[in-house]
C-alpha cells in the first residue's frame, strides 16, 4: 500500500514541510525543505518567540508550496498531513498547526498531530538500513531536550533520566555566548573545536557517579569563571583549545550516562537523535566507544539531527499505522512529555 504524507514543523526557528512517499513500507523522501530564522534572531543572541511566530506566518504557506513542487506532487495527492503539535513555543506551534489543520479540510484528508520529541526520535529510521532493533536506548539532545529513554516499541516509552537544568543544546549555545560566538553556538563551537586540544582546559562533569539525569549548569558557570581568569576573550589556538575542551565535557558526560543507561537496561542498540546529535566529535567519539562495548549506534544524517519536516512526516506514518489520527479539535502543546 502507498501513502503520501506531508510533514509541517514550527515550533521553533525553523519552518519545515517535507514530503514522504511510503510504499509497503519502505521510505522515498521526495523532499525536505528548511527555511531558517537563523539570520532574524542572530542580533538578539537567542530566539525570539514574536518574532518566530511572525516568520513562521510568512514563511509556511511557500514552504509547503516548494516542497509540494520539489516532490512533484500535487495536493490533491496528499494522503495525510503530519504536523508538530508540541513540545515548543506556542505561538510558533499554533501556525503550523492551523495551517495543517486547515489544508486537511480543505483537501479532505488526514491528519497526524506529532511530537516533536518523537519525531527527533524517529528521524533515525528515515535512512537506515538496519532500523534500530526493539529494545534500544534513546538519548535525545536538542537545545531544548536532554534526556535518555529505554524504547521497547513505539507505544512503550519509558523516561530513564533527564537534564535537571540546562539542556546540552544549551550549554553549547550559552558557553559560545560567553565566547562571543554567532548564535546558535553548537555548530560554531563544533567547527572551532576540530582545530584544538581538548585536554588544554579543565572542565567539570556534573553528576557523573549518580543516576541517569543530568546537569550543565555548572558547566557555564565553569566556563565564566575560566574566561574570568583569562582576563581576555580567547582567539585563535587558544579559542580552538577552549572550544575542544568545553565540547568535550559535554560529549563525555552524555556519553558515560548513556553507557550507564546501556548497561543497566541490557541494551545493545542506541538511538542518539536531537540537534546536538549532529556535532562531529559526539558522531565520532560515540561510534568509537560503542563498538567497545558491542553496542550498535544509529544516529540520523545531520540534517536530519537538527529541526526538520521530514522526521515529522515518518513519526506521522507510524502513528498512522498505529491507527492514531487527529481531528480537528487538535490543540498546540508547550510542553508535553514524549508519550
Ligand atoms: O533539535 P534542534 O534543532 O532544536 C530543538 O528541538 O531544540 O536542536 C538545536 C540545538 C541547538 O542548541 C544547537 O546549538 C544544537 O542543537 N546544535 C549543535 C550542533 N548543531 C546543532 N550542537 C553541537 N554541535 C553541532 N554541530
Ligand atoms: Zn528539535
């Protein structure tokens, strides 16, 4: 059986549409377009909901336009719409949402209220060729989201632990704040921190020995006081050794909570998924340190870590599967918990 379903994402900067052609269950992504914000908020160093919501008006209606034509499909081919309800900002969640809800009476067809959370979380089956086998361990990481889930199928989430403060997306986008770094500041601090020593600064990790939760608020306020005793803004080699070293208290901590998290579940199979997911030192060091312990690591393309429509429109398939449609009355979320 063969399913169009177009996938609608805006609870934050980015406004997405993607199309997804599924045939007896295998996946053709005829198109994914992203319109960043990125440019909008850069001045205020942070994203601005008004101004979010207010790009997100101007933006969807040509967004979905591109990706109708780039998939060449027409909307009267449309199956089903896929559209983020939440976790996010509000205003920016109700556009996408009105404008889902809308096209699906006006087309007469479905309609797939999604999780963001759960879409990061399916991003990974988009493309690979050995899906992730039931149970696996899910360590979502986005600038919102730090947390590690056990996953014995779709319906059966089970939160492990979480982030009791700053999430890892953001302790990667305030430390290049303190940096002078353009927002967002993982992507920056990633390429910065190819190019350094990450043993040159000392940084701590918070609650290493204890549980599964975690904790990056001291982290930023370690990255202060290093810049304090510096007494100037680091550059060039100095710049790059921060960049690694601050990187790599992160990457360590999510990985040794991850590892903790394999070993207590009994799990040989990890998800990692969210925008920090894309940074090439958590890619490569995870890779490494996985096959150690003989677990296999699934980790989505990069664009695919970071927000898009197209994880929107997978997570909408298998809800669909599962039988779970939306009606109208569907209502955005600003929080809501992954199942
Ligand atoms: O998933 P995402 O696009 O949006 C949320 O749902 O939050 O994640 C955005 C976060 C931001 O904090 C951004 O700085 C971070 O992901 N990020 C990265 C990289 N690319 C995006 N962090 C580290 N290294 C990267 N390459
Ligand atoms: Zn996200």
């Amino acid at each position: 059986m063969s399913k169009l379903i177009l996938g609608i994402e805006s609870s934050c900067d980015e406004t997405a549409a993607a199309v997804l052609s599924v045939e007896n269950g295998q996946f053709d992504l005829r198109s994914s377009i992203v319109s960043s914000q990125i440019k909008l908020h850069a001045r205020y160093g942070g994203v601005v909901p008004e101004i979010a919501s207010r790009a997100h008006l101007n933006n969807c209606i040509p967004v979905i336009d591109e990706a109708l034509r780039k998939a060449d499909v027409k909307s009267s081919e449309i199956d089903a719409i896929a559209v983020t309800m939440g976790p996010g900002l509000i205003g920016a969640l109700l556009v996408g949402l009105q404008v889902g809800k809308s096209l699906s009476y006006v087309w007469n067809c479905d309609l797939v209220g999604i999780n963001h959370l759960d879409g990061h979380l399916k991003a990974v089956f988009l493309e690979d060729d050995e899906p992730p086998q039931f149970p696996f361990i899910a360590l979502l990481v986005s600038g919102g989201h730090t947390s590690l889930y056990r996953v014995d199928s779709f319906s059966e989430i089970k939160l492990l632990g979480a982030t009791r403060d700053d999430a890892a997306g953001e302790a990667f986008d305030k430390g290049a704040k303190m940096l002078g770094l353009p927002y967002p500041g993982g992507i920056q601090i990633d390429n910065l921190a190819q190019k350094g020593d990450k043993k040159a600064f000392s940084f701590p990790r918070a609650m290493l020995h204890k549980g599964l939760d975690f904790s990056f608020s001291g982290l930023k306020t370690s990255c202060r006081n290093a810049l304090q005793k510096l007494n100037h803004q680091p550059k060039d080699q100095e710049l790059f050794d921060f960049c690694a070293s601050y990187q790599e208290a992160i990457v360590d901590v999510l990985w040794k909570k991850t590892a903790r998290a394999l070993k207590q579940e009994k799990c040989q199979q990890l998800v990692v998924a969210g925008g920090v997911a894309a940074n090439s030192r958590l890619r490569g060091a995870f890779q490494k340190w996985a096959e150690k312990i003989n677990v296999k690591v699934h980790l989505p393309s990069r664009q695919f870590c970071t927000d898009n429509a197209a994880m929107i429109a997978v997570a909408g398939y298998f809800q669909l599967e599962l039988g779970q449609k939306s009606n109208l009355e569907l209502n955005a979320k600003s929080r809501m918990p992954i199942v």
